[in-house]
C-alpha cells in the first residue's frame, strides 16, 4: 500500500491529519460524532490524539463532546500513565471536585 504524500505541516492532500490511536490516519473528520454517548477506549483514544495534535482544541473537545476538562485530562493521563487498558475507567465519580461540570448541568436538565 503506498502512503499519501504529506507536507512539512502533516497535511495529506491539504487535509490535517495525525496517526490515530489505531495506526491510521485521523482527521477531525474521523473523530467521534458529536452526540456520542458509548466511550469505548477507542473513541476516547481519538479524542486525546486529536486534541494533542491540534486538530480541535481542549475546549473545542469538551464543549462538542459535553465533557468537563477535568475528565479529558483524566483520559489523558490513563492513556500516558497505562496505555489504551487505562481507558477502561467507566466514568469519574461525582465528588471529583465537589460538583459536577456546567456541560453535565445543561444537557441532565434537557
């Protein structure tokens, strides 16, 4: 299989990618849908590796993805401290800092 060409700014064919959690290329394209509900690791993989990469921005992922920053960073340092099996963390538990996000607030009152 031949690789696309890619410039000096990771482009590929004028389109911003990066290699995903998987090995393959990801572009803001292949990120999760929005209204994901069902986190599996590789979707929360995603998340990281295209935040990392600048293909969206900290905010940008938690207020597409209705996620505190507390919880984006959390997926971020179980992926570096133990690999993709550190994604397995189902959720964060509500006492974290005492309350919950203002995403989580919005979208439980909907």
């Amino acid at each position: 299989m031949q690789e696309m060409p890619r410039d000096r700014t990771g482009q590929f064919g004028g389109t911003l990618a990066v290699i995903g959690p998987d090995g393959k290329r990801l572009t803001r394209e292949d990120l999760p849908p929005s209204d994901t509900v069902r986190w599996v690791i590789r979707r929360k993989a995603e998340v990281v590796a295209g935040v990392r990469a600048g293909l969206l921005t900290l905010d940008e992922a938690c207020e597409r993805y209705s996620l505190s920053i507390d919880e984006f960073l959390l997926w971020q340092r179980q992926l570096d401290r133990h690999g993709l099996e550190g994604l397995k963390v189902t959720r964060i538990p509500d006492y974290r800092d005492g309350h919950r996000s203002h995403n989580h607030h919005k979208r439980a009152a909907e």
